[in-house]
C-alpha cells in the first residue's frame, strides 16, 4: 500500500470523526412524516423542530454536503424520506436553502402557506450557518454578478405575474 493511499484513507477516516463529532445526536428523534403534517397545519416545517449541531461546520464540507449530512436524507419541510432530495434555492439570491422532496420543492413555488413563508425566513442553510450559491461556473449561477441578479428578478416577477390567475387553484386553504 503506497503512503499516498494511507495518507487518503487516514484523512477520510479523520474527517468522517469530525463530522459524526459535530452531528452528535442532532439526526436523532425527527418528526415522522405523520408528526410533519401536524406541525405543518401549525405553520411550523419539519426542519424548525430538529435539533441543530452545536458549534461551526467542519470546514471540509461545502454548504450542500453539511445540509446532506444533517438533513440524513430527510425533507426539510415534511421529513419523507425519498431515494433523492432536491437542492431549493431562491430564484432571486441564487442562494441554497435546503433539501426537499418533489412535492414540497413543487408547493414551495407555488404556496404561500405559513409553513412555507416560515421555512424561506429560516431554511436549513440560515439554521446551520452556511451560505452557498446553486448551480456552477458553466451556468453562471455559482458566480452570479449584480445585474444577473437583478435578471433573475425580475423574470421570477414576470413569471408570478403571468401564473397570478392559476397559482389560487394549486394553494391550500
């Protein structure tokens, strides 16, 4: 085995104990999907009754990998546990928000429901402290300048408009 390999193999194991030490328990006593649709009725999304890792996130890990390790496969709004999460984002910022399910990532765009304005004031990346642009340098999201920004907004804002009349018939009551 060459020093190199060693070397890697040392290092992931070291990381994985930094990770499993800043996690602790916070993965642990989750709202089921049953409990979730009660807090949702009651305004509140899943992810504002989980338990937040103390102190800062390993450094090693981008704002996406932490919000995967302490979400574990969870939906930050209805805690189902679907074989794949979606990465939310703000379409006016660009920036991360958390993980959800199809279904919640759907309704998130479409419903002004208290649980959902409760979840855009604190999203999973606003509870662990982390901040991360969607997307990549080859679809300029990643490094998105001012006036792109600005674009971006005022193409959410045309869309809204041009959905106003439909968007009612997609809301709960």
């Amino acid at each position: 085995m060459s020093s190199d390999h060693e070397w890697a193999m040392g290092e992931a194991c070291r990381q994985n104990d930094v990770e499993r030490k800043w996690l602790g328990d916070a993965t642990l006593n989750r709202p089921s999907f049953a409990e979730a649709e009660i807090l949702d009725r009651q305004g509140v999304p899943s992810c504002h009754a989980w338990k937040v890792p103390p102190g800062e996130v390993p450094a090693h890990l981008s704002a996406t990998q932490a919000l995967r390790r302490w979400q574990a496969g969870a939906c930050a709004m209805c805690s189902a546990r679907p074989t794949r999460l979606l990465v939310d984002h703000c379409h006016r910022s660009g920036l991360i928000r958390g993980l959800l399910c199809t279904s919640c990532n759907t309704a998130e765009g479409l419903q002004d429901a208290p649980s959902f304005v409760a979840y855009r004031s604190r999203p999973p990346a606003v509870l662990l402290g982390v901040e991360e642009r969607y997307g990549s340098t080859w679809d300029g999201f990643a490094q998105t300048p001012t006036d792109q920004v600005e674009r971006n907004a005022a193409h959410v804002d045309a869309a809204e408009a041009m959905f106003a009349n439909i968007l009612p018939k997609f809301r709960r009551s």
